[in-house]
C-alpha cells in the first residue's frame, strides 16, 4: 500500500515523475471556479493546436490515484490527427501536465484548459512527433552539451 501522500507508480511521463503539489493545485483550482469541463490540448506536427474534452469528473473522481489520468493518461484515435499515425496504429495516449491548468476565460461553461504530453501505447514512452516533446530533447540536449544554460521556447 502507497504511503499517504506519495505517489509510488512512475509515471508514463518522459521525466518520471508525477508532479503532486502541481496535483493539487489544479484541485483548488476546480474547486475554487467551479469547473465542469476539462479541455485537454495538445500541438499538432504542424504546430496547430488540438483538443477534446472531458467531464471534470475524470480528474476528481478518482478510485485509485495510481491508475488515474495523471499517470495512465487518456487514449485518443491518434489516425484523425495531421502527421501523427496510421488508422491500424491509431491507438494514442495524452497524459496532462497539471502545471500547465489554467481557467478558460472565453468558455461560457466554467473550463479547466490542460496541455498534454503525448505517448505511444505499446512501447509506454513520449510520442518521437509530439512537439512538445521534440522541444524537451531539444532544450536538454542544449543544456547538456554546454551550448546554453536556458533557452526560451515559444510561438
């Protein structure tokens, strides 16, 4: 049994680790604005935002927090996305990064936007066209080999 508090299941997430305190947050945040609706975003190749939503009811209600959203994530058909997969290797998994929650001021119904890491159901590792994740090696591989200390990443 997990000791209160702590998470011992790594997550699917390229670092491994599962962001509690970030957790939290994006509780207070549901709570505090009444949310209804959670919108999971993610970049296509191209660049071009996507979406879909999820009742907010598939981040509070949650049984056992080792299988939960933050760490198994939520399929999606990746074949309807632009550059992404073919229909008979379709299968995707979005995993939220809960550091990125923030209120949708523009939805008349009250809406957490959450960006998502995207991962390859069968080998359990990040997605090699999820720009976000292009980024990260990117930004890492900087920083490794001396060339920057930061680097700034953006539209």
């Amino acid at each position: 049994m997990p000791k209160k508090g702590k998470l011992d299941r790594v997550s699917l997430r390229w670092n491994g680790k599962v962001d509690e305190e970030s957790i939290k947050k994006v509780d207070k945040i549901i709570k505090d604005n009444n949310i209804q609706i959670v919108d999971l975003k993610f970049n296509d190749l191209p660049g071009l935002w996507q979406h879909f939503s999820i009742p907010v009811s598939e981040l509070t209600e949650i049984d056992d927090p080792l299988t939960s959203i933050w760490i198994e994530g939520v399929g999606f058909d990746g074949s309807s996305i632009r550059g992404f997969q073919k229909i008979q290797e379709s299968d995707m998994i979005l995993i939220p990064d809960p550091t990125t929650a923030t209120v949708d001021p523009a939805c008349e119904i009250p809406t957490l936007s959450i960006i998502c890491d995207i991962y390859d159901p069968i080998t359990r590792k990040p997605y090699t066209r999820d720009p976000r994740y292009i980024a990260k090696k990117a930004a890492d591989y900087l920083r490794k080999t001396g060339i920057a200390d930061k680097s700034f990443w953006g539209p």
